[in-house]
C-alpha cells in the first residue's frame, strides 16, 4: 500500500508567465491558484492533514501499478469512488467566497517507482461548491485541531450538522464531518467535474499563445491566467521522494495543471474567471507499506505448432498461449509485540460536572482511587513488553484487507519480553509511593487476552483482566526491590535482587530502573502481603477509554465519590492513539494504549482509606507496537 498525506507548504513551486517568458509571480508550494485572467480569488492554501491510500497492485521491477483502496482508516481516506480527497477546501474571496467538498468521482490510480520516488496519480474529482460569503471561513469547522497520526473529535461549528460529533486531521479543524447547510445561509451550487489528473512529482505546466488554456475560456478579459491578462504560461514543480524505504515516511511534493469549469453560478463564474485554468501544488510526505511481502505465481501454457503443406500453399496453425497469474495476500506477521516506554505529555484529564478541568492525566501515569484517594498520580514502568498471537488465517482479517485481525494469547515468554495468557506478567512490579503506606504491585493475567488488530494502522484493543498481587512495604523512596541492573527490551540486564523475596539471587531487567519480575517483595523485607485483588481494564484501546458518573460513584462499593483525590470528579478520559502506520518487524511503531477501569478494596483498611478504594483508575501506556513473524 502507498499513503500520500498533504502537508503545510512552504517556499515558491511555480510560475505564471507572458509572452516571451518574463515572470508575472511566482506560485506557492502547497497552494491553489484557480481562475482566468479575470479572476479575484487570491491564491489559498490546500488543507494539510489529508491521506488518501492506494493499493501497489503489481511490479515490474521498481515501477509499480496503483489501483485504488475501498478501504481507508483512522485518518486515513479511501480512493475509490465516492471516496473523499482531503477535507473540505477554503476558498476566501470576500462576499463571495466559497467552500468545496472534493471527492473521487471514478476509482484513483497511478503509478510510482520506488527507486526513484517518482509519483503520477489519476485524481478525478467530483467538487461540491458552496458559497458561504464567510472570507475570514469559507467552510465550517470542527471545534478540534488533529493530524493524520493523532485524528482529533470535536463538533462542527456551524453548518449541515452543526453540533453534532466530528473528526479532524487537520491543524486547523477542517472536516469532512462538517459541511455547508442547514440555517448557514450558504448557497449549493451543486458539483462540477475537475480532473487533476495527472498529479505528478515532476513538472506540470499549460500554455496558449492566445491565453486561452481550457474549454470555454473567453477573451475579453477572462483571457489569460491567476488574475492576469497577460498569462500564457504557467507551471508548478512537484518534488520526487527518492528511494521508497517500507514503513519510512519521506517528503514529497505533487503538481498538477487542470481546468475547472462553469460553476453555473454568474456570480462565482465572473469573480473567478470560469471556465479557466487552476494550478494546485500539494506538499507533502509518502509511505510504502509491506508486512513482509507478497509472491506472484505465473503458470503458462503453449499448445503446440503445426505445419502442413499442400502443393505451393503452406499453412501454419498455433495454439493460444493461456497465461494465469495468481498474487497472494502480502503474509501478515504472526504475532504482535507492546513496549512500553516513559510517558511524555498528557493523555487524559479529570473533571467535575460542569466540565471545568480538574487534574490533567499524564501520558505514562496511573491514576488511582476515589475523591478520597492520597495517592499522586504515579509513573508506570518502562520496558514492559507483551507478546499477542495473530490469527492471520482469519477470514474477516482477509476479506477486511487485513484491517480487523484477531489478537490471541501468546502462552511461552523469552528474553525480554512477556506471554499474555493466565498467569503470565503484565510488565514489572508496578511502585506505588504513598508514604508509610507505600506499596508494591504484581500484575499478571488471570485470563487469556484477546482482541483486535488493525494491521494496516495499528489501531489495537486488547482485553486485559489482571490479578493484582500487592504489597505494603513501607518504602516511599522504592516501594519495589530491584534488579542491581538496567536494561531495555532490546538489551536486557542481568543482576541480582537487592531485596524481597530472592535477595542474593540472580534476576534479569528490561527497565530503565532495574525493576524485574523476578524481584518481589516478601523474605525477610518486612513487607506485608495483602494477597490478590482483581482489575478488568478491558478493553485497553489506542482510541479513548473513559468514566463518568453525574454522582462521582463510578465503581461498584465506592462510598466516597469523586476520582483520584478530587471529590467533585464527575468524568475521566484518556487518549490513546494508533500509529497510523502498517505494523512490521522492521520499524516499531509509537502507540498509546489507554484504560479507565475499578480496582476493588484491598481488603486492608488502612490501605482502601489511603488510596479510596473500591475507586477508579485510569492508565496510559506510551511505547511502540509491531508485527513480527
């Protein structure tokens, strides 16, 4: 699969010319010039955040065959008919500007070399025209601001469904979600049809010695190009990526020269100058996706050749040659890995009923307990890594493009890494500092995990139901014994335990602060041992998990409302995100996986008082996934 996603452009692609080549102005990267001579639609910006994705269908050694997807993903637009090109496209010209809706009026297509970078793609458009009269915004928005790799949700703010949920990618909250309409007071003009075909890495350019470069272009003041008379030429300069690197995204930059026709509207024809031409320079970034590759078999079959002579006359008769080509599946990795690593940023907040922010959640953290809970948010541990199996035989992760596999138990563990079936760990013993009452936790699985995965974006939610063995120790400064070394998924350290139950003996770490499975507390450590309590944080999600409750009572047994030390807690939510990114042993991806979910008394009551519980919990796991096989 190819993705192609736009980007803010910067710096100058093209040109507008007269007669002899002397430079009217030069055209920005990034950026929409539409109109003949006549035309008073400045120069706009082309929205940033869209990814439309192509099939690579077939090869002859680097040049490649694109067909169109019928499926996209979060963030990610199909190229089929029907399909959406990008968000909704501002056009700002005053009291007559307009808002227009792109879509693939037939199926997408192209080419690409991967030695080279080199892009052409077939883009027909059906646009949808608009005029808003808003030139401050010409198109509605969503009250978001997202990217292709963190989509965003917010409501539209005017428009057709004006309030109701959206989704954005782009930075500055354009939205498929949220067109023209409804009591706006725009005006549909209904669609044209405009071809940017080709869109290419190259150079694409038009000129007419007369200044007439499309179909029912007129003199008499139409002539030309951009808002000049004197046009006759103009170009835009696309940028090729260079090698195509699977799974590496790399700067692009597409051109294309096309005409746009009568929009129907006197109006919009005159101030724009239609029928005329447009030049469109989109800039941007490319990826070519593999899981681990795909094989072609080529069976031919040659009847023989026969020759028969009669007299003077010879005759000769062959056989058809049948050729079938049969092209497998790309062979989607057979088991999907978690790292955990440090959290950065935040990822999630509680609030109270009116909505007013209330303690935001750092990506990274776990935050537990009722109102009444004492205990500060505190960091999960690094080097936490977890092995699922992928059922990649599945029929609905075939027929689906491999876009809803799904996940299953791994039941053996290896170095530096975990299985996810009962009794298997979930990570190393999680601190929990909280003064004289400080404890340590031990999580393992008390069943088979499962779930699904999304191989073309990483999107994942795993079930995940979790024994946890606790601890009291006593120790604020380090509430779990260590392993006396450090280490990391891919190189872990070997030490020996500093305290707990196997001081003395050997033990092996893949955290950055030696925390181990193999170090836990008991011995002679003066820890106390309150047993097992059960937390269900099903589904753990790179979407968005969250709590609410209009009385702050969000578990069962909770008495004291409220979360995490705030009694006026009325919700919690945590952000995950998916890389929206093809998972491959090759490049790990970064990936948010996030819960909210109750942990159940303790059982000890200086404990359940110092933390609130039974109470919520929220958690957000920042590190990477992949696929390997």
């Amino acid at each position: 699969m190819l993705d192609f996603s736009t980007t803010a452009g910067s710096g100058e692609c093209g040109v507008s010319q007269m007669t002899g080549g002397g430079t009217i102005r030069n055209l920005s990267c990034g950026s929409l010039n539409l109109g003949g001579g006549g035309s008073s639609v400045p120069e706009g910006p082309i929205p940033d955040g869209a990814t439309s994705r192509f099939i690579v269908s077939s090869c002859t050694g680097n040049s490649c065959t694109l067909t169109a997807s019928a499926a996209g993903g979060a963030g990610i637009d199909c190229t089929t008919a029907t399909c959406r090109f990008g968000p909704p496209l501002p056009i700002s010209n005053a009291g007559l500007s307009t808002c227009v809706s792109n879509s693939f009026a037939s199926d997408g297509s192209g080419t690409v070399d991967k030695g080279t970078g080199a892009l052409s793609l077939g883009v027909p458009l059906s646009s949808h025209v608009w005029v808003t009269g808003n030139g401050t915004q010409p198109c509605p928005r969503c009250q978001a601001v997202g990217s292709p790799s963190n989509p965003a949700t917010g409501t539209c703010d005017r428009g057709a469904r004006q309030n109701l949920t959206c989704t954005t990618t782009n930075s500055t909250g354009l939205s498929g979600d949220c067109l023209p309409g409804g009591a706006d007071g725009s005006s549909d003009l209904g669609s044209i049809s405009v071809d940017l075909t080709p869109l290419v890495t190259g150079t694409a350019s038009d000129s007419d010695p007369a200044g007439l470069f499309c179909p029912g272009q007129t003199t008499g003041g139409n002539e030309g190009c951009f808002g000049s008379t004197a046009c006759r030429a103009f170009s835009q300069s696309g940028m090729v990526a260079g090698t195509l690197v699977y799974d590496v995204v790399q700067p692009v930059a597409l051109a294309s020269a096309f005409c746009i026709p009568s929009t129907g509207n006197v109006l919009i024809d005159g101030a724009a100058s239609l029928p005329g031409p447009g030049a469109a320079s989109l800039s941007g970034t490319v990826v070519l996706h593999q899981f681990s590759g795909s094989s072609t078999t080529t069976t031919s079959t040659t009847a023989p050749t026969t020759t028969s002579t009669i007299g003077a006359t010879t005759s000769t008769t062959t056989a058809p040659t049948t050729t079938t080509t049969t092209t497998l599946l790309p062979i989607p990795p057979l088991t999907i890995e978690f790292a955990s690593t440090v959290g950065t940023g935040t990822c999630g907040d509680a609030r109270n009923g009116s909505g007013t922010v209330l303690l935001p959640l750092n990506c990274g953290d776990l935050a537990l307990g009722s109102g009444a809970s004492g205990i500060p948010p505190s960091a999960l541990p690094d080097g936490a890594v977890n092995r699922f199996s992928l059922n990649e035989s599945d029929l609905g992760c075939v027929l689906s493009l491999l876009t809803a596999c799904p996940l299953g138990p791994t039941s053996v563990s290896g170095t530096g890494f975990d299985c996810t079936t009962t009794g298997c760990n979930f990570g190393p013993p999680v601190p929990v500092p909280n003064g004289a009452l400080s404890a340590c936790s031990v999580s393992t699985f008390t069943a088979p995990s499962t779930g699904t995965v999304n191989l073309v974006t990483g999107a994942t939610t795993a079930n995940v139901s979790l024994g946890l063995h606790l601890y009291v120790t006593g120790n604020a400064g380090q509430p779990c014994p260590r392993c006396s070394a450090t280490g990391a998924p891919g190189a872990p350290g070997s030490g020996t335990c500093d305290r707990g139950a196997r001081m003395g003996l050997a033990c092996s770490t893949t955290n950055s602060h030696g925390l181990s499975k193999d170090c836990q507390p008991g011995g002679t450590d003066g820890s106390i041992d309150l047993g097992t309590v059960i937390a269900n944080l099903s589904p753990v999600t790179t979407g968005t998990a969250s709590k609410s409750n209009p009385n702050g009572l969000f578990c069962p047994g909770q008495t004291s409302p409220g979360c995490f030390g705030q009694s006026t807690c009325r919700s919690m939510t945590e952000t995950g995100a998916a890389p929206n990114a093809a998972l491959s042993a090759a490049s790990p991806q970064p990936a948010t996986l996030v819960s909210t979910f109750c942990v159940p008394s303790s059982g000890n009551v200086l404990v359940d008082g110092s933390a609130g519980l039974p109470g919520p919990a929220a958690i957000s796991l920042q590190g990477t996934i992949r696929g390997s096989t």
